[in-house]
C-alpha cells in the first residue's frame, strides 16, 4: 500500500521550450493559456525561452535524458524539428530519439500539431493540443532521413519543393501578417506564372515489402535501407524505381495528413503509417486551374484533379536543373539532388 502511495505522489516533470518568435510571436501567451492543464494534471513544467535560432537544438543535444519525461515544443514545427536535429547529432542518439516529444501550436508553420489533432477528431486549439500531451502516452512518429551531397537532417513531416517551397520560404518577408503571410506570397507567386524542372524518383510502396528499420545500437549511424548513394543517384536509380520527369507545377511531399495546418495535403497519411506522400502535378496547368488547386488544398479536395498525383513512397530522391531552396519542415535545404527515406516510427510523441 505504501508503495502504490508513492508511486502516485512520484512527480511527472516536463521540459517545456517556448519560441518567443515563433508565428506572430504569441508562443508565451499561448503556453500562459494552457500552463493550467499541466498543473491539473500534475505535471512540473520547467520552460525555458529559445534565445536564438538553433538554441534547442543546443538544449536538446547536451539534456540529461533521465531528467523529463517529455519535451513540450511551443512554437512553430521548426521549433521541433530544431529539437530532433539535436537530439539525433548526440552519441547516444537511439535512446535520445525515444524521448517523448509534444506540440502545441505557437508558430504560423503547425502541420503536425493540425495532423495529430485532426487525427483523433478534435479541434485545432491549444487547449486540446495540450490535453492530448497530459492525457496522451509516448507514440510512434515517423522520421525521414532527408539529405543531400554534404548535409543530413532528419524531417518528421514535409518536404516543399517548387511553388510550396517557394512561398514557405518568400513568406518570411511578410511574417507580420502570421498565418495570412502564407496567402498574400502564394498569390503573388501564382501570378508569376514560374515552373520547376528537373526529376522525381521514387520506389513505389508495393515494391517496398520490407518495413524500412533503423539500427539501433549507440554509437551507429541511422543508415537508410533504400536510398542509392547519393553521387551515383544522378545517372541511374535503383531497380523496381519509378522516375517522373517535369517541368513541376507543384511538389509537396509529406508523411502527416497536413504538412502545414491550413493544407489537407494527403488525407490517407498518418505520422506513424511508415509512408511518405508525394503530391505532384507534373505538367503546366493554366492559371485558373493552378488556383483552383491551391483553393482546394485546405479541404483536401485537390486529389480529385487529373493534373494531381499522389505517389505513396517510402523513399524517393528529387534531382532539379537548379539548386534552388527547399523547404523541410519549414527549414532551407538547397543542392541539385535531395534524397529521403523515411524510418518508420524511429521518434516519439505525446498523442492518444
Ligand atoms: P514559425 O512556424 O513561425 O516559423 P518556429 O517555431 O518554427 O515558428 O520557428 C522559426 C524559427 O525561429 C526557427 O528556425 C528557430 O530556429 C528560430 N528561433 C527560435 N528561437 C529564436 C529566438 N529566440 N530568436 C530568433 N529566432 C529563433
Ligand atoms: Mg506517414
């Protein structure tokens, strides 16, 4: 009996990690708005504030793992994914991945808080983000080793080349506008009437019987099962690949159901289903159509389209004519050839 006592009394510890300038810069009110869930729920929130870009990635890398049984993000997907990075460069980046991570949704980029929240039918508030951490157990989320010649990240939900790429990334110029930035920079990029070119590889899911697995011994490096070497990859592709050549209207690959929280871009993806969806519209469409699409994402009624393709992958590799930016998980990535593969629930995250 005395043990059961203590053990209810045992404290759960929380590290929460605020991006003051995350989205329109509300995180710490946002996180003022839910701090009463933690506390309800008997939680010990230590939060600490993001001091500069790349700060959490920093946290992350030297925090004692035994110390929180969570990592709360408050700020935008970037935010997260600064986390992972960090967790992912440490020695002992196996067990370091496992730590729980969670969201709520304080940055104007919030794809997989919207993707989380919508998969288990509730609505996209702050509140219930914070009610699925406190109520929720550590689940398995997907993760992508995302690269390209000299650099390797690991993504967790979206990859934007082309027009998506292209207004994610102007869109910093009108950050002031929060979520309406996206908007007035994807007008103003349909108008402008630009194509992508260059070509889309992929191992198509049926060819892919073997789950993709990780190894998980400290020390080792996460090596991808599929993916070709990366200098070779320009002149051919693997066996049983398939190749789509543009010019590219649009390209947005994603492993959630919304890799941003206003675009339903692949409504059969789930964080932790071991895919990554490519929605693609490999030709020139007119401008109407274009805009018709765009419109349409935010129901997820663009798949509808003949001039859409939805290719569901476990790795792929994008080869453009330029090197242009792209977009992974919010964050820049540029290089002629970008590869990735996802790692079927190699994180984890506070969900129900
Ligand atoms: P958003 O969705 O609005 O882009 P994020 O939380 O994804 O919000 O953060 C965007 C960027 O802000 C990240 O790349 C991160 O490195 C950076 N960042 C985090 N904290 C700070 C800070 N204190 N000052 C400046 N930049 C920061
Ligand atoms: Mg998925």
């Amino acid at each position: 009996e005395e043990e059961i006592l203590t053990k209810i009394e045992v404290e759960r510890k929380c590290l929460v990690l605020i991006n003051p300038v995350g989205g329109t810069g509300n995180a710490l009110k946002m996180f003022k708005q839910v701090k009463g869930i933690f506390k309800a729920a008997r939680i010990n929130a230590i939060v600490k504030l993001t001091e500069h870009a790349g700060h959490a990635t920093e946290l992350a890398m030297e925090l004692d793992l035994k110390l929180y049984e969570f990592v709360v993000c408050v700020g935008g997907d970037g935010l997260l994914s600064e986390v992972v990075q960090g967790l992912m460069k440490r020695k002992d980046w196996s067990d370091a991945i496992q730590l729980p991570l969670g969201i709520i949704p304080g940055g104007s980029g919030n794809g997989l808080a919207k993707s989380m929240i919508k998969h288990v039918k509730e609505e996209f508030y702050p509140e219930n983000c914070a009610y699925l951490i406190v109520k929720g157990s550590p689940q398995p989320i997907d993760m992508m080793t995302t690269r390209n010649e000299t650099e390797t990240f690991i993504s967790f939900l979206s990859l934007a080349w082309a027009f998506i790429a292209d207004v994610d990334l102007d869109s910093e110029t009108y950050r002031f506008l929060g979520g309406l930035r996206f908007t007035v920079s994807a007008v103003a990029k349909v108008l402008s009437r630009k194509r992508w070119y260059g070509t889309v590889s992929y191992l198509p899911a049926d060819n892919a019987s073997s789950v993709s697995q990780y190894q998980h011994k400290d020390g080792t490096v996460l090596t991808p099962n599929f993916l070709p070497p990366i200098q070779k990859a320009k002149d051919s592709v693997p066996k049983g690949w398939k190749t789509i050549k543009g010019p590219f209207s649009f390209f947005w690959a994603t492993s959630a159901a919304y890799p941003s929280s206003d675009c339903y871009l692949a409504p059969q993806a789930h964080i932790n289903d071991g895919y990554i969806y490519i929605v693609v519209v490999p030709e020139n469409v007119s401008l109407l159509t274009q805009a018709k699409l765009l419109l349409s994402l935010e129901t997820g009624k663009h798949v509808e389209y003949p001039q859409v393709q939805v290719i569901k992958t476990r790795a792929y590799q994008l080869h453009r004519d330029d090197s242009e930016y792209v977009s992974v998980d919010g964050e820049r990535l540029s290089g002629s050839t970008i590869q990735v593969e996802i790692h079927r629930g190699l994180g984890r995250i506070m969900s129900l």
